[in-house]
C-alpha cells in the first residue's frame, strides 16, 4: 500500500484521528490521536483487516518543555503482511503525564514504556510492572525532561549485594 493509499484508508477508518501533511514530515505517515482515544485507535490500527499494524517498532517520547501539551509520546508502527509503516502521536499534558498502556496489544511496549517512564516521568496506566528500568530506583527526576538540571547531584546509596539479585551470575541457589 502507497502512502497515499494508506492515509486515504486511515481517514476513513480513523476519523477522530488528525492526518498530517506529509511534506511536513518527508513523506511519512503521521497521525496526531488524542490521549482520551489512544487506546481505541491504536487496538483499531492493530486488528482492522487493511491496516493490520502488527508490530511496535518503538515507542519513545518527547518533551516540548516550552508549549502545551508538553509531551508527546511517539508511536512507530509497522504492518508485517501490508509493508506499510505509521508513526501515532499522542499529545500528553505536563501537569498530566499519564496515557494509557499499549502492552496488551503488542508485547514489546513492555519495556519501551517502562524506559519512556524512566526517562521522562509519563505514566502508562494499566502497565504491568510499571518501574525504573535504566536509572537505580533511588534516582531523583526524570534525565531526559528539558527541565532536568544537569549538576544535579543525585543520592548516594549503598552498593547493592549482587548475590541476591536472581540475575546474578555469582548466585548460589
């Protein structure tokens, strides 16, 4: 499916959905969804028998520090059987920052989403284990917001034993 056919497709089958020009963004397809129907619309993009977007390419967000909505969380779709791909934005407010979990769709938003929330503090509600994956869980903020202070000292904490933790190599049991 052309490009073309396919944001023809996406208008009919997503028309809450906000289709952007596609000079604006080098001939990719974008669709600008609202939070509130995220999650219908990204089920809607998996399951309909055209687009069928079986795969999470990635998920990541970004931080418009100075403009509201503040953050974005990105979306990068792709159809395995169609060969077509779709980037979904999802406006999310600053004082808000929670949309909801993409992983009963497609396993992979597991661990996208658990980084997005590491790094820039956006909840995903209905996640299954929704906790630090990159930074220690004592760490203070969130390092890729713009309003992250770079000289910020963080906490020291105590050097953790590695025997206990059930990846250890060094584990006895």
């Amino acid at each position: 499916m052309t490009a073309d056919a396919l944001r023809i497709e996406l208008a009919a089958v997503l028309p809450q959905a906000t289709l952007v020009p596609a000079e604006t963004v080098r001939g990719e397809v974008v669709v600008v969804v609202a939070r509130e129907a995220a999650a219908e619309t990204l089920r809607t993009l998996r399951d309909h028998p055209t687009l069928r977007f079986d795969m999470l390419s990635d998920l990541t967000a970004v931080d418009y520090v100075e403009r509201e909505p503040r953050f974005a969380v990105v979306y990068q779709l792709y159809s395995v059987s169609q060969n077509h791909r779709l980037r979904v934005t999802v406006p999310v407010p600053g004082d808000d920052p929670s949309v909801p979990s993409a992983v009963a769709l497609w396993k992979s938003a597991n661990w996208a989403e658990r980084e997005t929330f590491d790094m820039f503090g956006i909840r995903f509600v209905g996640h299954p284990d929704l906790r630090r994956i990159l930074m220690y869980p004592e760490f203070v903020g969130y390092p890729l917001r713009k309003d992250y202070p770079l000289d910020r000292r963080q906490p020291l904490v105590p050097e953790r034993d590695p025997i206990a933790h059930p990846w250890s190599p060094r584990r006895t049991i």
